[in-house]
C-alpha cells in the first residue's frame, strides 16, 4: 500500500522502458537470447512438477532424492498438512508482494526518483538487494536468489508489466510442495 502511495499504481505494474534506458533490450539477438534464457530457467525450475506428475500418471513410485538434499533447511520447510496449506499461501503472497516491492516499486524508485539511476543499473541494484534479503537462507541461497531476481526484473523488462513474474515466482516457490516428500500423518 505504502509503495503504491509513494510511486503510484501504474508505475508499479507497469514498465515501458525507453529505448535509450535499456538500448541493449532493443538489440534482436540479445531480446531472443533473453527470452531462451528465462524460458530454460523457467522450465527448469518447473521440471520437478512435470516429473512427479508424470511418476504419478504412470504409477511409478517416487525416491524424494531432492527432499533429502533439504533436510539442512528442515527448520524453514512444512512438515504437516496444515503447514504445507500455510506454506503454499506464503508461496503465492511472497510472489506477489515480493515482485511488486522488488521489481514494482524498488525499480521504479531507484529509476526514476530519487535515485535516478539508468535503468540497467537499477535492476542490478535491485536484483543485488532481493539477493541479500534472503541472507537468512545462507550465502549460495543468497546468491541463487540476486540471479532470480535480476531474471525476474528482465522479464518484468520484456513483458512490460508484473503479473507475469509474479506467477513465474510464486510457482517456483510452489515447487517446494512437489519437491518435498508428504506428511504421512
């Protein structure tokens, strides 16, 4: 709410980069490049879905082999059914309060004011702090989440408005819950 007093509703959702502010988005190579790169990332990232439900189309049995590479972040995961259903809200909200805070209002406000930042270094700035606020995750997590970030602002850049990484963040955060092997209680 704050951010959308301060910077307004539109510049928050939305972006129309001139083609001075980011002259290298206008280069055709560099667009396609941008665009096989979130594609990849993307579907990477959703593989784990695609894969346990396609263990379950055809009756296979699944090993949680990623579940076991969790067990040091076991404090942070759901551990119960009422946990899963809590952690799965938390997954959609920290997608869409986190891009709008990171990628709505923190580009915009390191862009156009005060900061007046270009708009290449900006979404470097804002990439780099979405990265250190997940320092509680440890330094790697830390890291993997600034490259999210700044994955997530070039697709803000190229779609031209946030509902599109919003859902890109919140079904990677939903991941967790295929991931991760179910309560048996």
């Amino acid at each position: 709410m704050a951010a959308w007093l301060i910077v307004g509703w539109r510049p928050l959702f939305y972006i129309a980069p001139a083609p001075a502010e980011a002259s290298w988005l206008q280069i055709g190579w560099v667009r396609y490049l941008l665009w096989t790169l979130l594609a990849l990332f993307v579907a990477g990232g959703l593989l784990p879905i695609v894969i346990a439900a396609w263990k379950k189309l055809m009756g296979r049995p699944r090993k949680y082999a990623s579940a076991e590479a969790l067990k040091s972040m076991a404090w942070f995961l759901p551990a119960t059914w009422v946990e899963r259903r809590w952690f799965g809200y938390v997954c959609v909200t920290a997608g869409i309060c986190e891009e709008t805070l990171f990628r709505g209002f923190l580009l915009h406000y390191l862009h156009a004011f005060p900061w007046s930042l270009n708009l290449t270094l900006a979404l470097l700035v804002s990439a780099i702090i979405f990265g250190l606020q997940h320092l509680y995750q440890g330094v790697a997590e830390a890291i993997q989440s600034g490259v999210i970030g700044l994955l997530m602002g070039v697709l803000f850049l190229l779609t031209g408005n946030l509902l599109t990484p919003m859902i890109v963040h919140a079904a990677l955060d939903l991941r967790m819950l295929v991931i991760l092997r179910p309560p048996t209680e």
